[in-house]
C-alpha cells in the first residue's frame, strides 16, 4: 500500500509528497488560484477538488484512447498518485484558436481559428516569467534536445486531438492548453502534470461562455461554478 | 541619372525617397537616435553620416564577399540609393554572444558565448513591440513560408561569418546584430536596411568597451564618438 511522506515541494496549485515508493508521488490539489505569474492569487474552496477530479477524468480517459500520463490513481477527492518524473523545464502550450498571451503579443483577434495547431514552448521558470523560447534557443541553451522537442510537438499534438474530441462531445471548444512532461527513471518521456481549467481554455460551443480559469483572470463570474459546468458534462461527481 | 523624388516613408532612423528609377530608392540617414520601441529619444548632430558611412562600408566589403544586398552606392555623407525592395516583415537576429533583451528574457549573462550562432526572429511591428516569433507562429501566422525562413536563416548565418571576421579583424567583437530583408520585384531574397552600431552590439576585444547603440540605450557616453571608433577602424572618413 502506497503511503504518504514528507512534501518534496510545494507549487502553485499543487503539493507532491514523497512515498514509501520512490516512483511514485503523491499529489494534493490546493484552494489558490493564481494568475499574471502569481501576480493576482486567491483562495477559492472546493478549486482543489474540482481540479483533481477533472484531471483524474481526463487522463484516465486519455488512457482509453492510449495515450499514457503519470496518473495511476486518484486516492481523495483532492488527492492523486501519479508516477513521479524529472519534469522537463517548458511550458508545452497547444493553440487551436487565438487567445490570451499569443492574441496579445502578435495582435490577433481573440477566438480566431488557427490554420493548424500550433505548439508553442514557453521556458518554465517564474522568475522570469515562462518565457515563450524558439526551438533553437531550446537547443543553444540546451534546454532540451532536438529529439526531445520533436517528440514533444508530436505528443502534445496527439493528447490536443484526443482532448478537442472529448471537449467537442460535451459542447465544449478547446482553445488551448497547457501540458507539462517528465522523464522517468528510465528516461521516457512521459505527459506529466495536470489537464483542468487551470491549464485549458475552454469555451461554451454555443454561447462561447468561458469554463476555465478566464473567469478568475478576468473577473468574470464564478470560477467554481464554471468548473463544475465541466466536471459535470465530463460526466464526474459535482456536488450541484 | 537617378533623381530624388517624393518621400515614401519615414522610419526612426532613415527617410526612404521615390526616384525616377522604379527599382531604386534613395535613402536618407537621419540624426535621430530611439531605443525601447520609441520611448528614448534624441537627435544626435552627425550621426545619420555616421550610419551612413558605415552601412555603406559594410554592404560594399559584404559585397566583395559574394553576399549580395541592396546597396547601390553612397550618394552624400548622409544618403544612399539602394534597390527597392518589399521588405519581410521579420527583424532576423543573429546573435554569437547573450545580451540584450535575450540575456534579460531567458536569465543568460551579458557576454556569455554561445554554443553556436543563435538565429531569431522578431515580427516587425512597432506597435506590438515587435515581438519574438517561433518558425511555427510565423508559419501558421502565415508572415513568411517556411522555405523563406529557412532561407533567412542560412543567409544571416553567412553574413555572421563574414561579418564577424571583419569585425575581428579591427578588434571588435560582434556580439549581435539584426538584419532586415526583402523582396525584389522578381521575389528574390535581398538583404536591405542597415547595418551599422545601431542595429549590431559591437565590444572591443580588449576592453569590452561598447561601441553600439547601447552607448546610447544605457547613458554610456558619447554615442559619436563610439560610432566614429567603428567609423575609423573600418578605415571610413572620420571627422577627427
Ligand atoms: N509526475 C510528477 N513528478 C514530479 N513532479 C511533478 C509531476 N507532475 C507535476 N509535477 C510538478 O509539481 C509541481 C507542483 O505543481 P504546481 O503547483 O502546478 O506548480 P507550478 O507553481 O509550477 O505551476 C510543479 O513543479 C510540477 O511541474
Ligand atoms: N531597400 C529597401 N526598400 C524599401 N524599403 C526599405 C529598404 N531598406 C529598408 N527599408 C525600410 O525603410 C524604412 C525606414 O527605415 P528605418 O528608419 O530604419 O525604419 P524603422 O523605424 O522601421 O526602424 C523601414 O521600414 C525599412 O524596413
Ligand atoms: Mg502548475
Ligand atoms: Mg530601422
């Protein structure tokens, strides 16, 4: 039986608990919000739940349609066990339509269909505020190899086509989304983090409603609310 | 004999004049220094001669190294005609050694050596601050194919080559630079604008003294008299 150690380190959303396995870690959703790199931050109850539960949902579905994360289980209903990896330092950002930070920065219209899915890397590090690098400053710094991008572009797209089909089931248009990925033990890549509101922007197909965490950025509403909307069309335990 | 008509357009640092020749340009350097996107400014008695000299110097020895670029011939100490081109909404940056907005970005120390020469690019648009653009966000972006991008690259890669030995050569080091480039009316690639200590960071060898326009960006000194140790070392007519 897989028991909970001491904190390995504490993020933004998350806690990662050391086991009595040393390939596994146990994960435990927070209450904060954050957003603009901590900038804007708050406590919101039930997020921790909402979050751990939509992203158990998602990845045990994306196991269906075989793609493999670090998720084995979910133990709570703010707590997972996941296999633990080396997390590899980018942000993996996947684009179907314009918005946020790429609208802004290269002025194009919110919502604005893309010719094809962009993946974009940002480099993970709050100091410096993620980032956004080109593939070739990847590989001058050394950041991650060639191979190593190339296999990330063709993961990220692979998890964004199963991931728009699940969303395009419950009405919902997957935006974009934000992915991490680690290695394990033995090297593999492996999709790692969390798939949620948090990480995905995710609009209504019909009234273009805003379900993720938009509604906490742009103070549009109730994020629990929106979340649950989710979590319920995904078919999992909201508490409406 | 080419004659100077009405003004096309005015940038930060040029006018660009309409002659009586279709396929030419007459380029007027102006005494105005910016930096930060427009926010600092000034004018600088004798600094558009001093790009102009040096542009003119560095496109003619570019030239006696089989790289091909607008440059037609010096007409004043502060105008040139060169070939009209539509120029490529990209700013293409090679850089050898971090600085700037790279080291600041990514956390990379001033003066930091590459492993190898960085080329990047920026989208040029004043308004958005010209942003750094990925291959694929210029791709599906549809700013340039991708076969112009990797053209651009492979052509900034040689000027680097050659541009760095003749830097070498006066005890310089060049640390970075952008290029500009653009399209003849037949679509070939040329490359045009400027190069000059406005758009590359020049150190001397020994010294690491700046003889670049962060003289200017970072209240360094006297701006001439940095551009006129370029000037003279490239063996220009200097004004001392
Ligand atoms: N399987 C895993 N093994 C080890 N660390 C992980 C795993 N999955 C995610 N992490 C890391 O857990 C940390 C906590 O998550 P989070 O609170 O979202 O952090 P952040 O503030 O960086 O967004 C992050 O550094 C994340 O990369
Ligand atoms: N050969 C050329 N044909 C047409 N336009 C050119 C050529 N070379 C440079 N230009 C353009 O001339 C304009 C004026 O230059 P500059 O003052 O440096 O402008 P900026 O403010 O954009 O830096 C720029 O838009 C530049 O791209
Ligand atoms: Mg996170
Ligand atoms: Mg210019």
């Amino acid at each position: 039986k897989v028991e909970k150690k001491e904190l390995l380190y504490e993020g933004k959303a998350k806690r990662v608990y050391r086991t009595n396995d040393e390939n596994i870690v146990w994960i435990e959703y927070k209450d904060s919000a954050t957003a603009f790199n901590g900038e804007k931050k708050a406590e919101i109850a039930g997020k921790g739940r909402l979050n751990n539960e939509i992203t158990s949902l998602l990845f045990s579905k994306l196991k269906e349609n075989d793609i493999e994360s670090h998720f084995l289980k979910k133990v709570s209903e703010t707590e997972q066990l996941v296999k633990r990896v080396n997390i590899i330092p980018l942000e993996v950002i996947v684009r179907n339509f314009a918005a946020g930070s790429f609208s802004k920065r290269l002025g194009v219209e919110e919502g604005k269909k893309l010719n094809y899915p962009l993946v974009e890397f940002c480099l993970k590090n709050d100091d410096l505020g993620d980032p956004l690098v080109t593939d070739d400053q990847i590989d001058v710094l050394e950041i991650a190899t060639k191979d190593d991008v190339s296999s990330l572009k063709d993961r990220a797209k692979e998890v964004n086509q199963v991931l728009t089909g699940f969303f395009q089931e419950i009405g919902v248009r997957l935006i974009d989304f934000k992915l991490e990925f680690g290695k394990d033990l033995e090297g593999n890549i492996l999709l790692a983090d969390e798939v949620s509101p948090d990480t995905c922007r995710l609009w209504d197909i019909e009234t273009n409603e805003k379900l993720d965490k938009d509604v906490f950025r742009r103070d549009l509403g109730d994020l629990n609310n929106a979340y649950e909307t989710i979590l319920g069309r995904l078919g999992g335990p909201t508490h409406v």
